[in-house]
C-alpha cells in the first residue's frame, strides 16, 4: 500500500528529510491562524468604518463630495499597489519585520489623519495609510501558507478570510455610531486603539 505523501524539504544530509509543515503543534497552528485573521481584519475596518463619516469630513473640511470620495479611492488604490510592494519585502525580509513595521507606521499615520489640517493632506495620508496597511495583510496570507500543508490550506484559508468579510460588515455599524458621538476623528482613533491588541496578539503567539 502506498503511504500518504508528506511534504519535506531537504536540508542538505543525504537521505535527511526534514518536514516544514510539522515545526508547530495543531494548538499552535489554530492559534496563528486565529491571529493572522486578526491581523488582517485592519485592512477592511480601515476602510468601511469610515464611510459613515463622510459627510461629516465635507462638513468639517467644507469641501465637495468629489475630494471627501478621494480619501477612500486612494486607499483602496493604494492597497492593491502595496501588495506589489510588500509581497517580495515580506519573502526576502520575513513575515514579521514588514508586520510589525507596517503597523508602526500605520499607527502614526492614523494619528496623523485625525490632526489633518486639510483634505488635501487627508487623502495623501489616506493613501499611505492604504500602502502600509496592506503589508499586514499580505504578510500574514502568506504566513498561512508558511506553516500548513497543501491539503490543510484550504480551510485554514476559509478561515483566516472570515475577518475580511465580517469587517465590512460590522465596521460601518461601529463607524457610525463614532462619527455621531465624536464625529469623523473617532473613527480614527478606534483604529488606533485596535492597532495595539492586534501588535500584542502577534508578539504572543507568532514566533
């Protein structure tokens, strides 16, 4: 009978195999990929916790529907040009360097957006804001495929989109009820606030 095929790597001792797949326990594989979703629901909160808020940024910058559009037309630009970008940072550097690094600079971009003097310098930090964000994401898809086989990287990946489809979902609900209590700068500042557990999960249980 012939055995089920396991995925190795030679390292380099003749007839010495060494399985890529098996460095972490089922516990701790759950526990990644419970935090790669995490790590990734930024990228949809970031951008549809927002939208209820749009009004008010026109209101508060008294500009046109046009410009306020453009903050999230950049974004979302953005986001798929950083993918290009932190993709190959993320295989020649590591995974968690471009994680922790995306989010630092993410943080003091989304501080910098709730002081923003004009709409004009929103939407040029909306659209860094999307360039760095996306290494988040793209670093913690691609550390899926680091830690489960072929066969198991189906359902961790249905898993780990969940986040990305609940966010925008739920975040235009938080959004609006920020905006109405703290207007538009509240919604910044929850994401700013959700950068930190998110920094601290990642810290916990990716080695």
């Amino acid at each position: 009978t012939e055995l089920p095929h396991k995925h190795t790597a030679t390292v380099g001792v003749a007839d010495t195999e060494f399985d890529m797949f098996g460095i972490y326990t089922k516990s701790q594989k759950r526990a990644i990929l419970l935090t790669c979703g995490f790590i990734a629901i930024i990228t949809p909160f970031t951008d549809t916790i927002y939208l209820t808020a749009l009004a008010d940024v026109a209101e508060y910058f008294k500009t046109t529907d046009t410009m306020v559009s453009a903050t999230v037309s950049a974004y979302l630009g953005a986001i798929a040009l950083g993918q290009l970008i932190f993709g190959p940072l993320a295989d020649r550097y590591g995974r968690l360097i471009v994680i922790y690094c995306g989010l630092i600079i993410y943080e003091a971009l989304t501080i910098a957006c709730i002081f923003a003097p004009t709409i004009e310098a929103l939407i040029v930090l909306r659209t860094f804001e999307g360039l760095v964000v996306s290494s988040s994401a793209v670093s913690a898809q691609a550390m899926i495929a680091d830690i489960f086989a072929p066969e198991e990287r189906g359902s961790a990946m249905g898993v780990f989109m969940a986040p990305l489809l609940i966010g925008p979902v739920i975040a235009p609900l938080i959004g609006g009820a920020l905006a109405s209590s703290y207007h538009w700068q509240g919604t910044f500042i929850l994401l700013c606030c959700l950068t930190v557990p998110i920094a601290l999960s990642t810290m916990a249980f990716i080695r």
